[in-house]
DNA sequence: TTGTACGCGTTATCAT
DNA sequence: ATGATAACGCGTACAA
C-alpha cells in the first residue's frame, strides 16, 4: 500500500506538505501541489479512510438501522424508497451508508455497533421501536422515521390527516357504512391513522359499530385478508372499507374478489402509501400517498444539521399525505 | 471516549492483557479476564473499529456497487431482494454493509474510494457494467451479480434456461406465433434470455420473423409498452410473447388490454424475473423466476471465501430458474 | 501469565 | 512555506 510517506519520499516534501496539499490547506506552494499530485497519480496513492477517521474523530459514514420485524429487510417497498431517497441527500456532502448487521441477538448491541463503528449519525428507518430510548439517551446524532421519539427528532408522515382524507373522500362519494382495517396499534403510524379515521368519522355524524375497526397486524397482505374475512361475515358489511397500508388492501380486494364482489362496485377499498404497486394492480388501487422522496430527503437534511451542530434542539418534520384517485372507490 | 488504556488503569493490567481478553486470546488467567470485562461493562467500553482495522488491516466491512442505470436505486425489486439475502448471509461472519457514494461523477473513483475506505470485499450488484474491468484487474475481491466478468467470480440465473423454458412452455400450450420482448443487448442478461429463445424456436421447428423480436430497453414498464404497441402494429401480431422481465411484460399487458384485447385468450404473456408484484397484478403473470435468495446467498458464500483466500481462482455459479405457472398464458 | 514498545496512516500543533 | 513530532486507539512481536 502506498502511503503519505510514499509521496513524500518521492516528492522530497515532508508528510506535513503532502497532507495539506491532500486536504487544500492555504500555506502551500504551487510548485509543491503540482508536484505532489503528481506523484500521488503516478503511484497511485489512495487516502486511507481509517486512519483518517482515527485523527479526526469523523467517519464520513452514516448508520442505517432498518426494519426487520416484516422479515423483508432492505426489500420494503416503501422503506427502499425512502431509504434511496435519504441516500441521494446524504451523497452530496460525501456520506456513505453503513448497514449494520444485527445478528448478534440482544437489540442492546446494535447500538454499541454503530458506536463501535464511529458512525457520524444515524438513521431509523421502523416503524416500531423496542430500543428506540438508547438512541435517544445516546450522544449519536440520531433521526427516526416513521415514528416519534422523546428527545429526539423523527420524520413521518401526517398520518392522522391521511385517515382524514380517506374518510372524506369516502363519505364525498355517499359511503356511510365505512370500515377500517388499521395497523398494529403498537405502531405510532398505526395509531395515527386510526386517529384521523375515528377524528372524521365523527365528524361526519357517523357511527362507527366497533366491529368496523378490525385490526390487521403489522401491514402485511396476510393481514389484510384475514381482517377483511372478519368484515365480510358481519351482519351488516362496510360498503367502503379503509385500510392503513397498500399491502393489506391487495389482501382485502383479493378477499373482497373470493367472495364474489366486485371493487368497487359493491365495496369501495382506500389503501395507504402508494407503494409501486398499486397501480398496477386490478383494479388501480386508490390509496393515500406518503411522499417517499420527501421523507428521506428530509430526515436526511435534520440529521445532516444534527451532525453539522447547527440544530441544537430535536425537532418533528410531518410531511404532506396526499389523495390518489385510481379505481377502486366509487360512489354509492 | 474510553480506551483500552482506561480499562488497563482501572483493572491494574496492561492494555496488552486487556486487549488478549477483549480478543478472547488463549494466555490471560481467570481473573484477569473477569476483572477486564466487568471493567468493560462499567466504563462503558465500546472498541473503536478504526483503530482496530488500521492496526489489522482489516475491515469487516463490504463495499457494495448498486445499479444505478434504473433510478431506483436500492428501491430495485429484484436487486433489492438480491442484496438483502447477501446482507443476511454475510452478516453470519460479522461483516457489515457500506453503500458507497457513487456521486463523483466519472465512474472511475467509485472504485478509489472502495479502495480508500478499506472494504474487505465488493459485490457488484448491476446488469451493466462500463467500469467492471476496473474492479477485476484490482485486488479487491469482488463477486460480480447478474454479470460474468473475465477473471472474476460472478452469481447470475440461468438466462438461457430461462427463455427456453419460456418457450417450451408456450409451444407446448399450443403457440406457434411466439414473439419475445427483449432487454436491451448491452445487458448480459437480455443477450442470454433472447439466447435461449432463439435456440428453442429452432429446436421446434419455428421460423420467427425478425420483426417478432423487439428491443424494450431496460426492462422498465415503460419499455414494455412501447414494444408491445410495436408488435400489435404488426400485419400478423403473435399469440404468445416471452417478455425478458414482469415490470416490462407488465407494461405490455396493459397495451394489450387498451387496444381491447385480452390476456391470455387473446395474447399469452410470460415475463422473467418473478417480483412480488407479479401474482397480484390481474391475471396473476406467468413467469420465469430467479431464485433472489439463492443468488444473494450464493455470491455471499463466494465472496467470503475469496476474502479468506479459500479459493484463488474465479468461477461462476449459475443459478437454476423455475416456471411459475400463473394465468396470463393459455392454450390456443 | 503479563508488560514494553513499536507500527498502522493520518491529522494537527508548534517550530523554523 | 515547510518540517519534526506527537497524538488517535489498537494489535502484536518480543522480552520478562
């Protein structure tokens, strides 16, 4: 390998002057820069980054935790894209991702990983969170997504005007028996957007019979099939049915289609997310979009100020949901 | 921050014996090593990974090189899936990820900067590859995904097989007009499927009218309609068409049905890849699937056993690909 | 079994 | 403008 040294044999400058040239310090010569550039193409010379980061205490990397608990991994469809999104940001100012194993059991050590590590930051990117409160105690510069955490600063979606907007929309279209197929309720997401749906029913005059509010787990197609199983063999069924993630709705259309129905003829389905999927889908799956970009560009310019020093206190980003009219809604 | 030099203080040893203990090195004595450790607990000891690989000249860290030529970057959903296996596999032996920036423009210092941050291993995880020689006349050890490279191992699916298969299938279903939607011949992968598609038409006896095979890029939706319009423009359309992967043979298929025909009474579809979305799409698509966790797996196990120096020269493996029967193909 | 001292490649302080 | 030299935290010959 060839090091500082190298180049200053080479150059007959000393390490010192080939360092500052290296790192665009003002007191050096022209004639030394050329020459020490040179020498550095010539052989080829290539910074060694851990030596570097032991000097200065800086890593230029940045700590991705990523959800596991849905068993996808990196393979999320909403995650990924929020995920790239955040990377793109980061790449301008020379940050390189480190996705951390955590294989090593206990939650407690991934932490101490990404301590052991010396990342410069680190981001969170689950919605729900066991271990979230040694992030927050920690002096790592931290950002959540997806969920709210104490002394900490987090970005996500406005999930509550999310429920709000499906209702609406829902009601707009004369639906006034609506159900709600929600997340986990250990889920801050989850929790939101039944919030905005309860927050809008009610404020339209309706009553909601508690068996409309089924609960279908942690977002997952699985989920979303069986809770619609339980909707369908009510008494009374939803005419309109909301459901808090895109994944579950397929599972509930799919149910809604086994049946015998048509969406959304005889039950109008409103997802949540937007994943890649939905329009694809048959019918095009009309769903509250989270903005996918926006988010991680977001959460990445909070922890970039953290790192930087220049946002002392934590602070919540809530980013924009919108409506996407496709097909699977329609008026009673 | 608390050193080794702080734990040899408090426990009255040297940082030598700290160091065997946090090592787990044969020569320290009961009670050295319980005094260390309970050391290392109080003080909050975290090791500094810098340090260590500086003096080992070890990393535990691998470099990962994402297609970027699609824009979605690590939101791919095959490539995604790929990587997430890979990530599974290595992190049995500890290694952890780093996603390196690739903002700097030329192509050429992605590989620097891989070399300058001291990566014990790269997976190349793209279907094109300008810089690939970069990467196999280094030192670095590299597995190449989706790609063969001269003198360097790689993990990619039975392409040929693949448009064989395909083929076979559709024939045996009755079709003797059988067109193909081709990836872009840049791309080893899309060289490999029209391969196999070409060598089972001959192998049945069919002559295909050159018009039958259709560029569509790079595998996007997009590209799918567009080659798709092509074929329908056509004096005597197919019957059946092998599209070289399901996001493009999804964009076909919606062409299909807006020129109000439909899949597969009038038109069979067969794509390549097999994505979550394809069996939720209607009709469910008929496919050629990779096996992502094989291939992730596999390319793990060769890259770590590059890295130990268990095997010294390159090969390749090929991963087996399976039919997915599904219902946008049907007898004639 | 334990400890001393040096090297890993850089940055940074302080002279010159 | 340039250069010695001391950190940074850890591993490891070598000695004891």
């Amino acid at each position: 390998m060839t090091t500082i040294y190298d180049i200053a044999k080479a150059t007959e400058y000393s390490i010192t002057t080939v360092s500052k040239v290296l790192n665009n310090y003002p007191n050096v010569s022209e004639k030394a820069k050329k020459k020490v550039l040179q020498a550095v193409e010539e052989l080829g010379y290539t910074p060694n980054s851990s030596a570097r980061t032991l000097a200065t205490n800086k890593s230029w990397m940045i700590g991705v935790v990523f959800a596991e608990h849905l068993g996808v991994g990196m393979a999320h469809p909403f995650f990924s894209e929020v995920i790239e999104s955040f990377k793109k940001q980061v790449e301008l100012y020379d940050y390189d991702l480190l996705f951390v194993s955590r294989n090593m059991g206990l939650q407690k050590r991934t932490y101490k990983h990404l301590k052991h590590r010396g990342v410069d930051g680190v981001v969170v990117v689950q919605s729900l969170g066991e271990e979230a409160i040694e992030y927050s105690t920690s002096k790592l510069p931290t950002v959540f997504i997806d969920m709210p955490i104490e002394k900490s600063s987090a970005v996500y979606s406005d999930n509550k005007q999310g429920g709000m907007l499906a209702v609406d929309y829902l009601y707009g279209l004369g639906h006034r028996k609506i159900a709600h197929i929600a997340g986990r309720d250990t889920m801050f997401t989850a929790v939101e957007r039944t919030r905005g749906f309860k927050l809008a029913t009610r404020e339209k005059g309706l009553t909601i019979p508690e068996q409309y509010i089924v609960d279908g787990g942690y977002y997952s197609y699985e989920g979303g099939r069986e809770a619609m199983v339980r909707l369908l063999g009510l008494e009374a069924p939803p005419t309109a049915v909301f459901v808090a993630g895109d994944e579950m709705a397929l599972g509930a259309v799919k149910v809604i289609k086994e049946a015998g129905l048509r969406v959304p003829e005889d039950i109008s389905v409103i997802g949540f997310d937007d994943i890649p999927l939905s329009k694809h889908v048959d019918p095009p799956l009309t769903t509250i979009r989270q903005d996918k970009q926006l988010i991680g560009q977001q959460s990445a310019v909070l922890l970039l100020d953290k790192i930087n020093g220049l946002s002392k206190n934590n602070q919540d980003k809530i980013v924009p949901v919108q409506l996407i009219k496709r097909n699977s809604c329609s008026a009673l």
